[in-house]
C-alpha cells in the first residue's frame, strides 16, 4: 500500500498585502509539522506542492525539519480556489482590501466578520446557480482536485509515501469525494481544518481509503498559540 499525507499550510498573512506568504506563526508551524512526520516515521519518496506561495514555504520549512532532501513537484492541481474572486463576486467592493478589512472591524472582531461573510460568499459559489460570475466555478474546481487525486495516486510508489502540501479547499474536496459527500458537506470540512493540520490517505489494489482527517495534535500543548485556523 502506498500512503498519500495531505499537509495543509501554515497560517498565512491575513490583512496584509500579500495574503499568500505564511505569517511569521504560519512559517513556525511549518517546521512543527515537519517534526510531526519525522516523529511518525514518515519518509516521503516523494512531495509535491501547489504553485502558491504559503504552499512552497510551508514544503521548504516542513521538509528542512524532517530532513528529507527531497525536491518539491509542484502539482498546480492542488492549488487552493481563488478566494479573492469568491470574495468579491459576493461584494465587488471587496476589491479594495482597505473597504474590506474596514467593514470587517466595524463590529470590533474582524476575523469573525471576515469568516461570516467568506461563508456567505463560498455558499454562493458552491450553490452552483451563478457560474458564469465565477473565474473558476465550483463544478470545475472539484473536478480539478478530483483529477489531482488521481495524479497523486499514480505518482505515489505502491508501498511507498508521497507528502502533499496544499489548501484547505483542495483537502476538502478530496476527503468529500473519498466519503461520497455533497457539494455543501464538503465545505463543512473546511471551516474545521487547522493550519499544517494532516489528512492520510491509503492506496492500495482495492482503491483509496481515507483513514484520518485534520489529524493536528502536532499544534496542541506545546507552544502557545500553535493552531489557528486563517
């Protein structure tokens, strides 16, 4: 059986002008998983990762601690959605970020406005009924995370390990395909999922089996502050 470890990334700058790099947390977080798969016994024959930047970074910091000198595949397939285009579909004034982040501390706790209203925007986008306003439509999304799966499947050694670093979104889909959920109980996978938080799927001659999900012990009773979920 080979073993597939999706790693989600570290936290990433939320407010800040460049949303895609790990926050000074998020690159800690990077070298806390990394410690997490090495204590596990992890041995990746191979990694791959998103063309994001909080992808790669999270892969460099992760895979430095853990010692595999491994060179990062980058697999555009398991890029997160475009959220800036979700965000603003649902509020084409959030094109401005300095509009955005000034609603969103109207009520004195941006991150919970913020989360609020990305739901809103993502139940929108997962619906279905306005494709056409979308950059990239939720049907063509999954799909693409669907067939990354099955990328990732084949590149994974039959009794070997691949580690995988990639987005909440992209984890949710594959997990909501493997457990045959819907569209809308995908996203309730999501909202849950912890920054380097790892999901561990089994392939094997009877296909694919998910055997845990946001798996994030790693970010708990150690340093303060460990798990975020933004």
């Amino acid at each position: 059986m080979g073993t597939i470890y999706l790693v989600r990334h570290g936290q990433a700058s939320f407010g800040s002008d460049n949303y895609d790099a790990l926050s000074q947390l998020g690159h800690r977080q990077a070298g806390v998983v990394g410690r997490a798969l090495l204590a596990r016994g992890v041995q990746p024959d191979v990694a791959f990762s998103g063309t994001m930047r909080r992808h790669q970074e999270t892969a460099a910091g992760a895979l430095a601690t853990l010692g595999a000198g491994l060179p990062v595949q980058i697999l555009p397939g398991v890029n997160e959605f475009d959220h800036e285009n979700v965000i603003q579909v649902a509020e084409p004034r959030y094109a401005s970020k300095a509009v955005m982040m000034a609603d969103m501390a109207a009520g004195g706790d941006p991150r919970r406005a913020f989360q609020k209203f990305f739901q809103d925007a993502v139940s929108r986008w997962v619906g279905g009924n306005h494709d056409d306003e979308y950059a990239e439509p939720w049907s063509v999304f999954k799909l693409r995370c669907v067939t990354a799966l099955d990328e990732l499947v084949q590149a994974t050694p039959p009794k070997g390990q691949s580690v995988v670093f990639t987005s909440g979104g992209t984890i949710s889909v594959m997990c909501a395909h493997l457990l045959g959920l819907s569209d809308a109980q995908a996203f309730t996978i999501n909202w849950t999922l912890a920054n380097t938080g790892i999901t561990k799927i089994v392939t094997g001659r009877d296909g694919l089996h998910l055997v845990s999900v946001n798996e994030h012990a790693h970010l708990e009773g150690g340093e303060p502050g460990l798990l975020t979920y933004r």
